[in-house]
C-alpha cells in the first residue's frame, strides 16, 4: 500500500506543498517519509549545491565561448539561465532576458533551504552588467559566510529562514546581509540593484526531475502561486522583478507560454541532467531515480506542449482535495514523447535535447527524430544533421 498524504508529519514546513511536486510525492508515497527526510538531508549535504555550483560554472563558460565567437550558432545551444539556475535558456536569449528581468546593473543571489532543518544551506551569487556575469561567488553548508550575523537582528545568516517563517521578510534580511558583503567586496556595486530567489530544497529536487521546459515553467508557477492560494510560496523573489510579477497574474498557460518564450523562443527543450549529479545520486539513492526523470523517460513519456498546456492540476483551494488525497493531474489525449521516438536510451535522452516543437504542434501528432535541433548542453553541445542519425 502507498504512504498517504496523512501520515505526513503535519510539523514539516513544505507538507503544503507536496501535490504540486509531483516526483517528490511519488517518492515519498513509494518509500515513506523516513526515506523521503533522509533523501532530502543527502542531497542538501552532497548533490544540490555541487549540481548549481557546476551549472552556473558551466553558464558563465558557455556565456564567455558565445561573445568569444567559440560557439558557431548560439540559437541552437541551451545552456541553464545565470538567475536562477533552474531554469534552461538558450544562449541567444541569456544576455538580452537577465537584462530584461533584472535590469542593467545587478546583483542576483540564489538561496535555498533545507526542508528539515529549515536552514539556508547554499548561496550562489552573481553579478551582472548589462546582461553578463562579471562576477560571481558560491557559499556551500561549511562555509564560514553563512555563519555570519545580521547586524541589527543577531541571526546568522543560516538561521534567517529559520528565525522568519515568512520567505519574503526573510529575503528582506537576507538582503541587508548580503548587501554588506557585496559592498565590502565590491564597492564599486554599492548602488546596484540586489534580488535573491528563494527555494525549498524539494522544490529544486522537484524541478531537478522536470523533462520538459514546458513542465518546469509551471511548475515554476504553481509554486508562486502557492502565495495566493495556501498563505506561502515555494518559490520566490525577493523584491519581485516586476515583469516576473506581472506574469504570475496571468493564468497559468499563458505564464508558461511567455517564459517558455523568453527561454527557448518557443521551443520545448527535454531537460538536461547531469551525468555527474545522476551518478551521484545513484550512489546515494538509486530507488529515487525511478520515480523522478528515469521513470517519466522509461515508464510513461513526456508530455507534448499542448498537453502541458491543457493539463488540469489539483484545486487546492478546495479543502476536500487535501481530505480525499485527489492530487491526480488530469492531461487531455494527447501523443507523450518516448525514448523509442527519439531512439536513444535514458542516459543519452538525459543529457539533453532542443526540439524544434511549440504549442502549435499537433497534440496527437507523432515525435520523430527530424524535430531535433541540437543534443546535450553549453559547450557539449551537438548540433543535429541527417547525418547525426
């Protein structure tokens, strides 16, 4: 018999938030909550910050081959967004989007939590002007930066999350601190605007799992919109760029649409996961890969982006749905992407692939080979010809 939703210790912070992560769910409706706690510990200490520390490496390389001319067709090679770094771009857009979302001259942090402790466990910061990173600095679990106080609170800077239940009053704190660091370390900053994104640990677990950008966009809103809906979010800004906060006002196909947009022109991108973090992970937790980004690749396909579009997720702001445990996500008929369309096994499919398909694709319509644009990530890019095949 599967763990129910009840038995959920009704003391952990994100309990609130599970039906909209679907893969946490699973794993945690498999395997129970000692596992799914034990799970979230081990990814905290030995896989999240390694796995952002190496996209945001990874970006800011991809970024200095593109303006170094290294990279003969940006518009064909993804890399993941400097800010924040859940989110996949293509290379073309990265410049001209964070310009757009943060403005010309900016700090931008990202924090995240563990859902346990409720602690900050990571932060990851970047500097940009004009769109591109010209500094950067990552603060891991041991680092002594987290260890800082708040000047007028006494909190050290771990403990803020902890300390402030409500993620905005905390990013407001957090702010003041790490204002003090960046004008200590740059000065020449002091006047630049400052944003951090804030996440819960399973949330990033969640979105690591999401194959399709079209996916990771919604969930991206539902996550916000947990705000309007339960009193708190999963995701957040603190400020709020305002274009991102305009957005979330629209419904959730539209909200999708746009950032897809700005993200990939349009196009869906199957989502890279790294062959490092996957062979992590297996050591540390092989039964979890299977209710997360192996098991939609082998069990059940991805969804079209029609079909994401279409889908109807949980109302949670029906009380019974929580009482009833009705957390299926109902999706119209429509002709999900597998491996056998693609032909290639999981660990080729999870390294990455741009798709030239939108939301006009047929919801019924087949997948063929001949949609792919290019394989892989950043510099391993591979662009795709006939005679990739």
């Amino acid at each position: 018999m599967p763990y129910t939703y009840s038995e959920i210790p009704d003391t952990s912070a994100t309990k609130r938030f599970i039906p909209i992560m679907r893969y946490v769910y699973r794993i945690y409706q498999a395997l129970g909550i000692e596992y799914l706690e034990r799970l979230v510990q081990d990814l905290s200490d030995e896989v999240l910050y390694d796995i952002f520390k190496i996209r945001l490496n990874a970006s800011i390389e991809t970024a200095k081959a593109v303006m170094e001319g290294k990279i003969s067709d940006p518009s064909k090679t993804m890399s993941y967004a400097f800010f924040p770094p859940v989110i996949t771009i293509r290379n073309d857009l990265q410049q001209g989007t964070a310009k757009l979302l943060y403005g010309e001259s900016n700090d931008i942090s990202f924090i995240c939590i563990n859902d346990l402790s409720q602690e900050i466990f990571f932060v990851l910061n970047l500097h940009c002007e004009d769109g591109v990173p010209v500094d950067w600095w990552l603060a891991g679990p041991s680092d002594e930066l987290l260890d800082r106080r708040h000047i007028k609170y006494g909190y050290k800077l771990r403990n803020i999350t902890k300390k402030e239940k409500n993620l905005s009053k905390a990013g407001l704190k957090l702010i003041d601190l790490l204002k003090d660091v960046r004008n200590e370390r740059t000065p020449q900053w002091a006047n630049s605007n400052y944003t951090l994104s804030m996440v819960w640990g399973t949330g990033a677990i969640n979105t690591l799992n999401e194959i399709s950008s079209y996916e990771a966009m919604g969930l991206i809103y539902d996550g916000i919109s947990m705000k309007r809906i339960l009193g708190e979010y999963l995701f957040c800004y603190v400020p709020w760029p305002p274009l991102v906060e305009t957005l979330t006002l629209m419904p959730r196909a539209s909200f999708i649409m746009r950032l897809v947009g700005l993200g990939t022109g349009g196009y869906l991108y199957l989502t890279h996961v790294e062959r490092e973090a996957r062979r992590k992970i297996k050591e540390i937790s092989p039964e979890s890969l299977k209710y997360g980004c192996y098991g939609t690749w082998e069990n059940e396909g991805v969804p079209n982006p029609a079909m994401t579009l279409g889908v109807q997720i949980p109302n949670l702001k029906d009380k019974t749905i929580y009482k009833e445990e009705k957390f299926d996500w109902i999706y119209p008929e429509g002709r999900r992407i597998t491996l056998e369309d693609l032909d290639m096994d999981v660990e080729e499919a999870l390294d990455g692939i741009l798709t030239d398909i939108d939301q006009d694709f047929p919801i019924n319509q087949k997948f063929t080979r001949d949609h792919i644009i290019s394989t892989g990530m950043g510099i391993e890019t591979k662009l795709w010809t006939k005679n990739s095949e």
